[in-house]
C-alpha cells in the first residue's frame, strides 16, 4: 500500500543557507535543529563567511534570517522569531514557561514517543 515516510528534513538534503555567496563554506555543525511554532526540525547548515565588507558572525546571519541563535559561538540550534513571538504572547495570557512550550512542540512534531527530539 501507499503511506507517508515521516523523515527529518536534514535527509532530504535541505541545508539553511546562512550567509553571502560569493564566499567560502565554513566548517561547523553537520545538524542544525530549528524550533518553529508547529515543529522541530532537523537540517543541515551551510555557514557561509562573508567577505563582502566586514566578516559577518553565525549568530548575526542567523539573526539575518529571522532564526534567534541558542548560542553566540557555532550554534547549532536556533529558534524562529515566529515561535519567539508566540511564546512571548502565551507568556502574557498563560504564563507558559520556556520547557513546556518546546515540550509542546515536541508532540506535535511526534506525539508517538518512540523519538526524542
């Protein structure tokens, strides 16, 4: 029969393209979790160092893309601004804490868990 694979996006060869070509890729993390509102998803990065005017950091083409770092130096995880937003609203209406919200995400990425993510 015919069914649905689920698969981490990082298998189907999406990378999150963070920086300026022309340019050479920089070495860093192999996987790249991004936590938006609905998922967490699991990619490969593409660092790019940015030769254009000034060397421009990780975290600041992170920033570029909307995506907030969890780490200054090489992150390797990052957060939407959308969720960011999100979960600052749910802190005014319900005061929903940081775990509890990721936990959430969690779920609704894999409600089995047979995964952890």
């Amino acid at each position: 029969g015919h069914f649905f694979l689920k698969v981490q996006l990082k298998s189907l060869g999406m990378r999150i393209q963070l920086g300026h070509v022309p340019a050479r890729v920089c070495p860093g993390a192999t996987t790249f979790v991004v936590i938006d509102t609905d998922v967490v998803h699991i990619c490969g990065p593409r660092f790019l160092h940015m030769r254009i005017i000034y060397e421009k950091s990780c975290r600041a083409a992170a920033l570029d893309r909307r995506l907030y770092p969890a780490t200054t130096d090489h992150p390797k995880s990052a957060a939407t601004f959308r969720v960011l937003e999100v979960f600052e609203l749910l802190q005014y209406e319900s005061k929903v804490s940081p775990y509890e919200l990721y936990n959430t995400i969690s779920r609704l990425t894999d409600n089995t868990g047979l995964t952890s993510v």
